[in-house]
C-alpha cells in the first residue's frame, strides 16, 4: 500500500502534484481580519490582474495604529507638485535623512 500526497487548488478544486501549485497570500481583504494562505495552481496565477503603477503606503496614526493605503500613481504625484523631489529628499525607514553621515565631526 501506498500514501499519494496531492493537492486541490483552493480556487477551483482541481487536484495536482505540488509542483503544479503556488502559495498566494491574501494580505488585506474586507472580510478577513488577518492574512490568509491559498494554494492555487501556477496556471490560475494568470487570473489575477495587476493594476500597474500602484503606490503602497503604510500610514501610521498618532496612536500607532498602521493601515495599508494602495493607489494609482498618477494620483499619489499629485499630492504635491514635485513628488519626486520629495521622495528624492524624504529620509529612510532607517531613520536618516539623506545626506547626513554618521559620527558628530562629519567626518564619517
């Protein structure tokens, strides 16, 4: 006797070998309250529509409370006249602005 492992695509129940399958992660959707796993086959990946040009935003409030924001781009530039000069200027998740160098002489 022997144990066959296979697997059934969460999308439309086809069952295949793991190889045939990709592991999707749905991180944000109105009725779920935390990211959710899905095993869909690499030929239902082709399904899923980009919307191109999105801008990912992680906006944090005052009482540390984060959600995420996903927009067009062309909206995002408008927020300001020179968005590229902004991003350009804007300092790093690690904290630093740019052009600042380590050590209190400047000196690196």
């Amino acid at each position: 006797m022997a144990i066959v492992s296979m697997k059934k695509s969460d999308l439309n129940g086809q069952v295949g070998d793991e190889g045939d399958f990709v592991q999707v992660v749905v991180r944000q959707h109105p009725e779920i309250d935390q990211p959710k796993v899905l095993d869909v086959m690499t030929a239902e990946v082709d399904q899923f529509k980009e919307i191109g040009d999105l801008v990912m935003l992680e906006v944090t409030m005052p009482d540390k409370t984060k959600r995420d924001i996903a927009m067009r781009l062309t909206d995002f530039n408008k927020l300001a006249p020179n968005m590229s000069e902004v991003l350009k200027e804007a300092r790093g998740t690690r904290g630093r602005t740019p052009g600042t160098r380590m050590g209190s002489n400047g000196n690196g």
